[in-house]
C-alpha cells in the first residue's frame, strides 16, 4: 500500500452536492482508506432548486445500492420522462423533450432522417407519436421496463423529481452508517501551507481545526475554498444567458395534474419551472433583472400556481458560467462552487454526480499529479460548455419577439460550437454527439424541431427505403408506440402501489 495515499478527506459545505460526495466517497473506498469529515452549517441555507434530473441519476443511486422505491418514499418522489415547453418557440406553442430514442433507426439510418424525409412530403405525423416516453407523459402513464422482448416497454428511460433536502437528509443517513463524520459549524478561516499554498486545514467559529489532505468544495455559488481562498477565477457566460436570478416557491398540488415530467413554461423574462412531488409542487421562475423586477417576478409565479403556495417566494442570485478551474491545487470544487448552469434541462444534479465520477476516475494521492488536474479541468471544461450550448439553443431558436427578453436572446450570437451544430442541421437535419457529450442526437433533434427549426433537406441516406415503405414502418411504429402507452399504469396508480411516501 502506497505510503503517499490520500488517508483525510474534508468536505466543506452539505446539501446535495456535499452529501452525493460524501455517499459515493463512503461508498467506494469504505472505512478503512480514509478519514472522510463533512463541515456544514444549519445557519447557512441550501438552494435545494435541483429537484428535477436526468436519467443518469439512476446510475448513481444503483452505485450506492439504494433501494429505489425506498428512495422514492424517503424523498417524496415521481417520476420523470421528460420536459414539456410551453410558449418557447412561439406563443401558444407545446413541445417535449423525452427521454430515450424516436422510433427505431432502420438498414443503419436514423431514424430523425425517414421522419424528416416524410415531413418533406407533408406525410410525417408528429414526432412524439414515436416516442413512448412522450406519449405516455401525454395520457399520465408510467411504468419501470420490463422483459418484454422487442417491445418498447422494455427499454423505459426515466428520471426522478424529488425533495433535494429530503435527498440530502437521506445520503446523509447512508454516509453517516459508513464512517463519515460531520462536523456543524462556520468556517472562518481556511489555513494554507506556506511552500505551495496547499489547504491544509479550515477552521471553525468554536476554534476547532479539522485538518485534511484532499478537500471538496461544496460551499455553494460562494466557493469558499476554490475562489475565496484559491482564486480560481470564474467565466462569466451572462451574454450568452442572461437571466440571473430565480423565485422558488412550493404549493399544494390544487387542480393540477401529477404529471410524470416536468414542465417549462416560457414567460415575459425568462421561464417557470414545474415539478410535480407526491407532497407538494415545486415552481420558480428563472429570470432577467435586467427585464424584471424581483417584484414583478414574484407576483408573476404566484399568479401561476395549481394550488395555494405554502412559503413566501425565496429569491435567489446567481451569474451563470463556471470556474476557470474546478481542481486547484488540493481542492476539487463540485455543484455550486464548481459553476452554475439554468435547471431548464434538469442537470445541475448530473453535474454534480459527473464531477463525482471523473475525481473517482482521478483520484489522486498526495502528490497530486499536475497532468491529471490538467485533464480533470480541461474534461469539466468541456462539459459545462457543451451543456451550455444546448441551453442556449432554447433561447436562441425562438420566433418570440414580444418583448426585449426574447428579442434579445433571438438575436443574440452565439458560441462557435453551436453555430456548428447549427449550420449542419439546417442542411440535412443531422445532428452529431461529440466526444461523449451528455446530450444526445435525440436530445437535440427534440429541441431543435420543437423550437422551430426546420432543415432544408434531410439525410440523403433516407432514400435507401422508398417513401411507402417508410410510410408504412413509420405506421407500425406509431401504433406499437401507442399501444405500449396504454398497457402502461397510469403515473399516480404505480407510485401509489410500489412507492408512496
């Protein structure tokens, strides 16, 4: 065994990101490789707005062996199959995100392309008849897959809404069962050694020092540890979205619908989220204060409520970007600290448990090797302008106009890789995932036909099956689609027979 082994690792600062860290830390390397403490304040509050994700999140509860219906009880949880926008390609107009493919790819063509080369013929029936996630969130239908051969109810991607606070308190449990200790109270001080200006200790207001030879930051937007003390620097991406503030507010579920997805809804300023819980339903309204005030926006949410809001709106200030670097030195900053990024396409929690798993990959000893945190950085980099870009788009691709908003952000010019992305879409309707981004080819095309955007042709690769024949599988498909939803519970009858809190 190495005698250069990281043997104290301190993490600073709870909430989801804090206790992700600590589960997986815990989890993986067990009790006997390091000291793990966790330093937070019930003082100091969470933000706790990450209460939608994505379909990875399941990979990291599977990693933590977590039970998932005792999960989804424990954080009062439903279930998620994709984003519903309202009002953002232009008023009036609806679209879905799903989760999983459309349709099924055919003699190695995509199957984007037959569906674009019938929309050129005016034949094409709208593309969320061909995916299952979309049709069953349209009829409030759910259910996990199934072994059910070539059917699409085998093969059912899906995510969570749930109570972060709840999620925290519950990683907590599991962190505190496998050795990590937690320490309450205020860091006042962060000591630095004087050769290099590694961490080596942070300190309390009651005077104690918890010493550490690795240190998480998960201090939240103020990055205690990454910025305040190891000036990482920060990117500032607000030209590019520019809204910088949000409303949080929870209210009873009143006469609204227990949809399994979460729901955007475009407004003057920005957008309003909706996220469906079995206790209550998260809403706030993400916006520019240069379009808004905090006044205005606040009376904006609680005028779009199902039900009676149960606290007053909890304003919240942010600069969307990211650190320039999110490993300095001894320090590794994840969630808030690391950057920030809109909730509007639910990865804040994946960013969180992305960095998690590329520090694991990574994971150094005491000498901290300068080539692996070149790469950690230039990876986590790269991800965060990738996730960028495809939040940008909804933006961006709009008709909207009604006011300076949208005519801002329509007009705006965006980054280089998107306009890529762009330009290649508008020819022949491809899109291509690059260098694993999180975001796949369907993820775009979603988006992209969902806002508006329509190709001039389509792959040319399509015409390897004649027009009927593509009419006719693209039928079969639709019916096989349809027919999977009606077989499938509806969304309030599973919770209620396998995870009801």
């Amino acid at each position: 065994m190495s005698d250069a082994r990281i043997r104290k690792i301190v993490i600073v600062g709870g909430g989801t990101a804090g206790w992700m860290t600590a589960a997986c830390l815990s989890r993986l390397l067990g009790e006997d490789y390091a000291d793990i403490t966790l330093v937070e304040s019930d003082a100091i509050g969470i933000v706790g707005v990450g209460e939608a994700t994505i379909p990875q999140i399941r990979i990291f509860n599977e990693l933590l062996g977590l039970d998932e219906d005792d999960f989804m009880r424990r954080t009062q949880g439903s279930f998620k199959l994709g984003i519903q926008f309202i009002d953002w390609g232009r008023r009036g107009h609806t679209y879905f995100h799903p989760f999983g493919p459309f349709g099924v790819d055919m003699l190695g063509v995509s199957f984007h392309a037959y569906w674009l080369r019938m929309m050129h013929a005016g034949r094409a029936d709208p593309i969320t008849d061909f995916s299952l996630q979309s049709v069953a969130a349209e009829r409030g239908r759910f259910m996990r897959p199934i072994k059910a051969g070539q059917s699409p109810l085998s093969n059912i991607a899906y995510a969570f809404h749930f109570d972060a606070a709840l999620y925290a308190k519950f990683l907590r449990e599991f962190s505190e069962v496998r050795g990590v200790t937690r320490r309450e109270g205020k860091v006042v001080q962060v000591h630095q050694r004087g050769e290099d200006g590694f961490i080596e200790a942070v300190e309390l207001e009651s005077g104690e020092r918890i010493e550490g030879e690795l240190f998480i930051d998960c201090s939240g937007f103020r990055g205690l540890l990454i910025e305040q003390t190891l000036k990482a620097g920060y990117e500032d991406w607000t030209h590019w979205l520019p809204c910088d503030r949000a409303m949080a507010v929870p209210c009873e579920h009143g006469t609204g619908e227990f949809t399994p997805y979460t729901r955007s809804t475009a407004r003057e300023a920005g957008w309003q989220w909706r996220i469906p819980l079995q206790h209550r339903v998260g809403n706030g309204y993400v916006y520019s204060s240069q379009h808004i005030s905090d006044d205005e926006a606040a009376a904006t949410l609680l005028a779009n409520l199902d039900g009676e809001a149960l606290a007053d709106p909890r304003p919240l200030r942010f600069v969307t970007g990211r650190r320039r670097s999110a490993w300095v030195k001894n320090c590794v900053a994840l969630g808030l600290a690391s950057g920030f990024l809109e909730p509007l396409e639910s990865t804040s929690i994946h960013l969180i448990q992305s960095g998690i798993a590329r520090l694991m990959a990574m994971f150094p000893d005491r000498s901290f090797d300068p080539a692996t945190i070149a790469r950690y950085n230039r990876v986590v980099k790269r991800e965060f302008e990738q996730v960028r870009d495809f939040i940008v788009l909804h933006y961006n691709v709009t008709e909207r106009d009604d006011t300076a908003f949208w005519d801002h952000v329509r007009t705006m010019d965006v980054p280089d890789s998107l306009q890529e992305k762009y330009d290649i879409f508008a020819h022949t309707g491809r899109v291509f995932r690059e260098n694993e981004e999180l975001f796949n080819d369907t993820s775009w095309f979603a988006v992209m036909i969902g806002q508006g955007m329509k190709p001039a042709a389509y792959d040319p690769m399509a015409d390897v099956i004649s027009l009927d024949e593509t009419e006719k599988r693209l039928a079969h498909i639709r019916e096989t689609i349809s027919n999977s939803a009606d077989y499938m519970p509806t969304h309030t009858n599973f919770i209620g027979q396998n995870c009801a809190a």
